[in-house]
C-alpha cells in the first residue's frame, strides 16, 4: 500500500492567487474549535495561533472531526483547546503554509502541529522546505456515486457516467483533488473521460454544457444540485454519501467496486511541522490515529482501516 501511495503522482498547486476567496457562510464548520468541556465555537481562526493543538487537514474528513477530536480529549484533556481545519489540503499548502494567507479576512497561523494530505507530494514540499521529516498513513477512502434517493435513473455504476440522459455533478480537476487525481483517472481508465467531461479544465462551470457540472466545493454543491433536481448523479467520496444519509438528505449512494473506487490509491498522509508550537501534543494525537478508537471512528464514517505497518511513523521520500 505505501508503494502505491509513493508512486502516485505529485501534486500540482491546487489553487492559485495571493489570497483566499471568502468563505461562504456554512464555511464556518471548516474551521472549528473544540474545547475539552465538549463545546465547539465555528470560525474562530485566531485560534489557529493560541490552540493547544493545531491540525490542517484534507478536507474530506471533516465528518469525522466531532468524534473524533472529542474522543482525543477525553483520553487527553490536558490538550484543552484543539483547532481544527478542514478545507482542500492544496490550498493550506500553498496559501496558509508556504506563504502568509488570510481567511475571511483574519490571518491564519503558517505552523500548523499537524497537517494531512491525500497526497503525498503535498508533504515532500515540506520536506523540501525543511518543514517536515516524517510522516504516517492513517486511513484510506475510495470513490462512489450519490444519486437521488430511490436511485431514480437506475444508475448501476461508474459506466453508466457514459450514458446521455444524465446530468452529472462532478468535483473540479483545478482544486479538488478527489478528480484531479482520482476520479478523472477512473474515468480514464474506463475509457470514457472525454465523453464525461470534455476534456475541460474549469471550477464552477458547465464542463460539458448541460450535461456535466464542474462545482466549486463538491461536498456541498452535489448533494445540493441533485436534492434540487439539477443532476442525477456525482463522484463523491463514500464518506460523504453516508454523512448525507446519514443527515436525512434525499439522495442516495452507488458503490464503485473496488477494482475501480481507487481505494489502493486514496491514503491520508499526516506529519508533524518541524517549527510547531505543540510538537508533544501533535505526538500525542499521532499515537491516539494509532489507536483501535481512531481507527474505529473513521471506520464508522465508511474510510478504510490503516494497516499496522502505515500507521508506523516514516521518513518523506525525496523527490
């Protein structure tokens, strides 16, 4: 599995220009603030320089982050204040890590204790800038469909991407690394790429006019366009299917078989930043990730088990 990983491409800059765009205002839950008494404040990113622990994180996990992070405290309640940030793990990279970036118009601090990638070549940068040595795979995710609920186009599988009575919602290659490196490979794969998408390289477009939407934040925009009649199926993680279902949402969800799901590929990566604040407290939760708990909880949101030998700390590959 960690081969796999190490061969997987390295990541091109997710999202490009000097600041960010304003968050919309369901953003809030990207950045939160748990507090050992089990409260939770939403948007204060100051935080982000005074936490007792402060986590960057890929974005597709934010579903997991209640318990999680609540679970961590418990066990370690001398860890009082966590921050925890959940957005395109590019983004951080670029504009909160390797350069001063704002987030709704308030700095954010560039020394986060941790930060997590589904991409490793995100942390070779580090390497690079002498910001990070080692690094551990924690969990895995995999690919699926999300449909309407009652699925009803009787959409099958991934093949039927191919097919010309469905308009699809799909996350975006320039930001979203869930297309970017897996789903478009899927579809290329299937040798159907061209037909879905067109070739096009946009966010928030028509990738295909009337046919293929590309969104700008595929967890929030495709449960959205297929709830409001607007598209009949989108690549998603399986995570974010059940976390919909799980909220009542009106859709449903198709599983890709594992031969396509790019579940060999898709592994979270997490490292410590050597110019951390809390460098013990991000060894703490290191140790906890390890833990049958961690495990468990990202289990029960539909993410993939590490193995024993991925949860074992290592150095970042050069190159």
């Amino acid at each position: 599995m960690i081969n796999r990983l190490l061969s997987t491409a390295v990541a091109a800059i997710f999202l490009t220009g000097a600041a960010f765009a304003q968050e919309e205002e369901s953003g809030d839950k990207d950045y939160r603030t748990f507090s050992a008494g089990g409260e939770v404040e939403y948007g204060a990113i100051e935080d982000s320089y005074t936490a007792d622990l402060v986590m960057y994180l890929a974005g597709n996990q934010f579903m997991v982050m209640e318990d999680l992070i609540k679970d961590f405290q418990s066990k370690n309640p001398e860890i009082a204040k966590v921050y925890v940030e959940t957005i395109p793990p590019g983004q951080i990279l670029n504009q909160q890590i390797l350069k001063q970036g704002q987030i709704q118009g308030k700095d954010t601090a560039q020394n986060p204790d941790l930060y997590a990638s589904v991409n490793l070549g995100h942390l070779k940068k580090l390497k690079a800038a002498d910001l990070m040595d080692a690094y551990m795979v924690y969990t895995h995710n995999r690919l699926s469909l999300m449909v309407a609920e009652g699925n009803p186009k009787d959409i099958k599988g991934a093949e039927d991407l191919a097919r010309d009575d469905l308009v699809q919602s799909h996350p975006n290659p320039q930001t979203e690394g869930i297309f970017r490196f897996y789903g478009s490979q899927m579809l290329k794969d299937m040798g159907i790429h061209e037909k879905v998408t067109g070739n096009a390289d946009c966010k928030g477009c028509w990738a295909v006019e009337g046919k293929t939407w590309f969104t700008e934040r595929h967890h929030r925009e495709t449960p959205d366009r297929i709830e409001a009649g607007e598209a009949d199926a989108g690549i998603v993680w399986e995570t974010e299917v059940r976390y919909a279902k799980a909220e009542g949402r009106k859709i449903d969800g198709v599983e890709i078989p594992a031969s396509q799901n790019q579940q060999d590929k898709v592994a979270y990566a997490i490292g410590t930043l050597t110019n951390a604040r809390n460098p013990e407290n991000a060894e703490t939760f290191l140790d906890y990730l390890r833990s049958d708990e961690a495990q468990a909880i990202y289990e029960s949101y539909g993410f993939v088990r590490a193995s024993a030998d991925e949860l074992t700390s290592k150095p970042i590959p050069e190159g």
